[in-house]
C-alpha cells in the first residue's frame, strides 16, 4: 500500500477531484465501476502527479495505507448506499468512509451510524464549485468525527481554493454538519440567482434596456459591494450572442429553470425548523412555476402578456435596482445563516457561523467579496441574533430601503414579478414592525380553537369563554 487516498466514482467531478488531490503532490488511488473510465484517466492525465490505477474495489482498498482514506464521489442516493455496501466488508477498523457527493444530510446521518457501528469513520463532505471547482479549487465542508478530519486535513487543505493564503474547507461539525452547510449553501445560491434574474428583468422590461446595455451594468455593480462570481458571470451570460441567430443568447434559452433538488431540500427542512428562509422559498418557487408550461400558456392566452407601461428615469432606476438587489441579497443571506444556526441548535452541531463565511469567499458558485463582511459581523459578535443588524448591514438596509419600495412598485405597476424581492422587503417590514397582525391570529385560534393566547399587558396563558354571556376570561396556566 502506498497511495494516501483512494477514490472510486471517476465520472466528472471525481476525475477533477482526483486531478486536483494528484497535482498536489498526493499518492491517489482510483477506481471505477466501469473500468475504462480509470484507464482514461490514467492515459490522459497520468503525468499530473501519482496515480494508482484499481480495476477492482478490493484493488482500491489494498492501495491505501491505513487508516485508510476511501472518497467516494457516485450519483446521491442508491448508489453511494450501493458503494458504501460494497466497501464496508473489505475495510479495517479506523477507516474512513467519505461521501463527496451530494448527499442529502439525513442520508449522511445514516449512513455515518451504520459504520460507526462497525468500527468506521464516516464522513459526509459537501464540495461546492462544479466541476471547475473540484479541479482547480473547491470549497469543501466537512462533516466527521475529529479524529477523521485530523486524517483528512493535509489532503483537503491542500485542494481547496485559496482566499488571502486562508484554504476554504473546514471541519463543519458531526456527522452531517458538512453536508447540511452545504444545503443551505445551494439553497442561498437560489435566491441569489434570482435576485440576479429579477434585477435583469426589471432593467430590460421597465427600464427598456437591452441585454448587452444590462450587461454593461452588472459589470459597474461587479466593481462594487456587489462584486461576486454571479453577477461577473451574469454580465458575460448576458453579453453572449447566439452563434446559429445572432440572437442574444438569453432569447433563445427556454424560460423554465430546473433543478435538482437542493434548493426544495434546504425549503423543506427551514419548514421543519419553523426558520423563514422566504428569499430561498420563493426562489425555489420561481423555478416551479417557470416549468409550468401549460397554466403559463393557458394563463397568457386568457390574460394579456402586455405589461403597463412605467415611466422611470434610466439612470437611477439602475442605482435603485442595484441597491434593491443588495438590500435583498442582504436578507436571503441573513435566512440561510440563521437557518444553520437553528440546524446547529437542533443537531447538536457546534458550527462556527464566521468560518462558514470564510470558506464560501472562495472556490464555490456564491463566493463573493460580501462574504468577509459576514466573516467580520461573526468575528465581532460570534453569538449574533441576525446579520441584518450588524452595522454593516444595517446600514446597507436602510440607505437602500426607499429605493428598494420605488423597484417593488415600479415592478407592480409594470407587472414584472419579483418575488423574492418582494418577499425579502416584506420579511424585513415583519421583522422591524412594532406590532404584527399575529395578535388577531392567536385571537382567532383562541375563539375557534381554544388554542389560548398571551397577554401584552400581565404573565400567563389566558382562553376567552367566547360563546358566554359577557366573553369571561379564565388564566389557564402560569
Ligand atoms: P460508471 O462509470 O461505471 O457508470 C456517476 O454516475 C459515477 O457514479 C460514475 O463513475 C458511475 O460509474 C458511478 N456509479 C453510479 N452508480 C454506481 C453503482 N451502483 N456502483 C458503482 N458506481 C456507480
């Protein structure tokens, strides 16, 4: 045995990662179901460092010296389980099992008992960037036990992107620490996305901008407080022109985004969690309902498509989009770390909210210089209640929050959705409201529910005989 690592799964991202793990001057041992795809591997890229080619899994375990590191980078879900399956009787005692793949964090949690159970360590490692990432520099969570991660380190430090000589990868907690951060990662890609989408649609359908005219645009705001890989991207998205029509590429790309399920994942455990992550659900939403090509087309042949016309001045319906886009990418952001903090919370993880920031600066698809104002809001105040009163970001809210309600009713008017916009304005306006509507809720409950309701003024839980003469009040407990 002479490889430090071992990994199996050499479709895409596993063969970039394996790349990656090689030029860093790593002994690594590959291996594939199908075998072809590992000589490839070999043949292509063998002199980029120290390969060990395995035809067999039996192969890949005797290449690895011990305790053994095995990745295993497979499609999510049955297959990983089917590889974990056929891994486990050929390990040792101390070995450590690691899911590279996308998996869904419950099924780390399982799969991390069932080996604890036989002596094994596993570990669930969220790797974010595709497959550019993974080739040249991902950012990488970690989930594990201690004595896992001191093993990993040396590898994984040395493959992660690089942000001010700091690696972006860290020991994120337990068990499925690493790949519930990583969750929640995608979901705020989401909502950043389509903030991103909204703010390109106002531009070009209130403010009557073309898509090269909206690209000149978003490389302004790149060289600002929005500066990120996204936004860069959009404005060279938005430049490209289809080589078949001459058409702007984004005219001829079918309006119905898909997806693969992150987003839905992190939507469906914020509801679990009672945290509202309204940025990252409407985003989510967005994408449902532009997939839905028969209500659009039925919709639009009943409704007319021609919005009213909204009569903005350019330039600073622009600096109102941009500040809107910030003040609302402040809150999607705000959600998703307080979303891991309650996972935290309720998982008996111990995860360094600040660190989460720092690792996401680079490597990954929503790195952005944003992220050290996060980093810093952390450092300053690690048991934070909310970033979105920081200074920082306090101060961005509320320098951007006129022109984030002009964007919002310039959009109404024009009947250009927004929903995340909008729902982010209104997830603030509840948040700093004095008081809620929530008091005729718990009102409402009470009369027809008895579900009893708290009053401002003494302690207690009190229930209102509502169908008695006089409405008498009774204090049901303490
Ligand atoms: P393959 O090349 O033999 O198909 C992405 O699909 C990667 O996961 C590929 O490397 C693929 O191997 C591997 N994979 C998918 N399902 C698998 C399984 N049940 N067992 C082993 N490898 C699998």
């Amino acid at each position: 045995a002479r490889a430090t690592i071992g990994l199996t799964g050499l479709a895409t991202m596993g063969r970039n990662l394996a790349r990656n793990i090689a030029r860093n001057g790593h002994t690594i041992a590959v291996h594939n179901r199908t075998t072809s795809k590992m000589t490839a591997l070999i043949d292509e890229f063998g002199d980029e460092g120290d390969f060990v080619g395995c035809e067999s899994l039996e192969d890949l375990v005797a290449a690895v010296e011990r305790p053994r590191a095995i990745v295993i980078m497979v499609k999510a879900g049955e297959a990983t389980d089917a590889v974990v399956d056929e891994l486990v009787p050929l390990l040792d005692e101390g070995d450590i099992v690691v899911d590279a793949g996308n998996a869904h964090y419950r099924d780390t949690l399982r799969r991390q008992e069932a080996l604890e159970e036989k002596g094994l360590h596993f570990v669930g490692m969220g790797v974010s960037g595709g497959e550019e990432g993974a080739l040249n520099g991902p950012s990488i969570m970690v989930g594990g036990s201690d004595h896992a991660y001191e093993v990993l380190q040396p590898v994984v430090e040395s493959i992660a992107a690089d942000v001010d000589g700091t690696p972006c990868c860290a020991h994120i907690g337990h068990d499925g620490a690493g790949h519930f951060v990583k969750m929640v990662h995608n979901g705020i890609e989401y909502a950043d996305m389509q903030l991103i989408a909204e703010s390109y649609d106002l531009l070009r359908s209130v403010a009557g901008m073309t898509p090269a005219e909206v690209a000149d645009v978003f490389e302004e705001w790149n060289g600002g407080d929005l500066e990120s890989f996204l936004i860069e991207m959009t404005a060279d998205v938005l430049r490209h022109t289809d080589a078949e029509t001459g058409e702007p590429f984004v005219d001829v790309v079918r309006d119905a985004a898909e997806q693969k399920g992150t987003g839905r994942w992190t939507v469906q455990d914020a509801l679990d969690l009672g945290v509202p992550i309204t940025g990252i659900a409407e985003a989510t939403f967005a994408r449902s309902l532009s997939g839905h090509t028969e209500q659009r087309a039925a919709a639009r042949e009943m409704f007319s498509t021609t919005p009213e016309e909204v009569d903005v001045d350019r330039d600073s319906f622009v600096d109102q989009v941009r500040a809107a886009l910030y003040a609302s990418k402040v809150v999607a952001y705000a959600q998703g770390f307080d979303q891991i903090a309650a996972g935290a919370e309720e998982r008996g993880w111990d995860i360094d909210l600040g660190e989460v920031a720092t690792i996401w600066r680079g490597g990954c698809i929503i790195r952005a210089q944003f992220l050290d104002r996060i980093r810093e809001a952390y450092a300053d105040e690690p048991d934070l209640t909310t970033l979105l009163t920081t200074p920082y970001f306090a101060e961005a809210v509320t320098d951007g929050v006129d022109a984030w309600r002009e964007v919002i009713v310039a959009a109404v008017r024009g009947g250009v959705p927004t929903p995340a916009f909008s729902s982010s304005l209104a997830y603030f306006d509840g948040l700093r409201r004095d008081r809620l509507p929530a008091a005729l809720i718990q009102a409402l409950r009470d009369d027809f529910g008895a579900h009893t309701y708290e009053r401002v003024d003494r302690e207690g839980t009190f229930h209102t005989r509502w169908a008695e003469e006089g409405r008498p009040e009774e204090q049901v407990s303490d």
